[in-house]
C-alpha cells in the first residue's frame, strides 16, 4: 500500500469534527436523549471526541458508547476460524432515546447495517443516526449518513485510512492504493 493522496489534517478533522456536532445539535434541538455509540475501532474514538465537542456546545455530558460488530458482520464465516470480538460499552438504556452512531469511514454500509442489529438487540431506540468522518461511496445496501464529514469519491482499488492520536499517534486521512 502506498500514500495516494492526503485528505485530511490533524486541523481539518478537528474542523469537520465541531462542524458534526453542531449539525447534531441543530437537527435534534439539543442534546437532550441523546446516546453516541461509536463502532470499534475508530468511530468509537471519534465518537468521544464529538461528545466532548456536544459537552463545549452545550454544557451536558452525552453517554458515549463503543460497539464491537464483529459477531454481526455477514461476511464472519470468511474473516476467520476465531474471531477477535471486543468489549461492547452502551452506557444508557437505548430504548426511547436518540442514538447515534458513529463511524470514521462508510463504504458498503454493510458495517452500518451490523451496527444497527447489534444496537436494536439492545431495545427500541426513538430513532437512529448515523455520522462519519468520511462516506467513499460505493454502497452495496440503501444506507445514507446522517452528518458527513467530507465526500470523497474512490475506486475499488483504493482504501480511504483515518489515522487517529489514540490508535495511530497522529490525526490524519489519505488514500492508499491496494490494487495490484
């Protein structure tokens, strides 16, 4: 793999962060019932990072939450023998409230489609939303985000790679080239 094209600084995702939670707040009018859920292992980073964002905006905590899909995915019996499954957080009762989950890049949206089983096993939210750092198209089910932080159109052969402080060391986003 190498380094197509930088997307995104440690500024600009900063940026399109505050942008995010500020349509978040504009579209449900307020925080009020709100539950972030982020799925592992990026969006549930970027979902901390717009709660505190939520928290600068309007004085109130939101319960932030980490999914692990992986038990979920439609394509579990091809990843591996043994699976790595990790640790699920939601920190609220989903039922009746305002959920929105949280991913770093929308694809497919087979990731999006996994994350909402996993969460309706959990209860009857009022109403899910999705936001992501960055949507490269190419959807294989009728799965539209909510709050996106930047359209980046991609080929097949290319890979959109959010690097973030907490994970990677540094806050970034590039596309690489996988194709041979």
């Amino acid at each position: 793999m190498r380094l197509k094209k930088k997307l995104m600084d440690e500024k600009e995702m900063d940026r399109t962060l505050t942008r995010i939670a500020h349509e978040i707040v504009e579209r449900n009018k307020g925080i009020d019932d709100l539950c972030i859920i982020g799925i592992k292992r990026r969006g549930d980073v970027l979902a901390e990072r717009i709660a505190e964002k939520l928290f600068k905006i309007e004085g109130k905590k939101v319960p932030v939450g980490a999914l692990d899909i992986t038990l979920y995915r439609d394509d579990l019996s091809t990843l591996s023998v043994a699976p790595i499954v990790r640790k699920t957080s939601i920190p609220c009762d989903v039922n009746g409230k305002k959920i929105i989950i949280v991913d770093d890049v929308i694809y497919t949206g087979r990731t999006v489609r996994a994350a909402l089983d996993a969460i309706v096993d959990y209860g009857r939210p009022q109403l899910i939303q999705l936001a992501v750092l960055i949507d490269r198209g190419h959807r294989e089910l009728p799965i539209h985000p909510d709050y996106v932080g930047k359209v980046i159109p991609t080929s097949k052969d290319e890979n959109v790679v959010v690097l973030l402080k907490e994970v990677d060391g540094v806050d970034a986003v590039g596309i690489v080239d996988v194709g041979g």
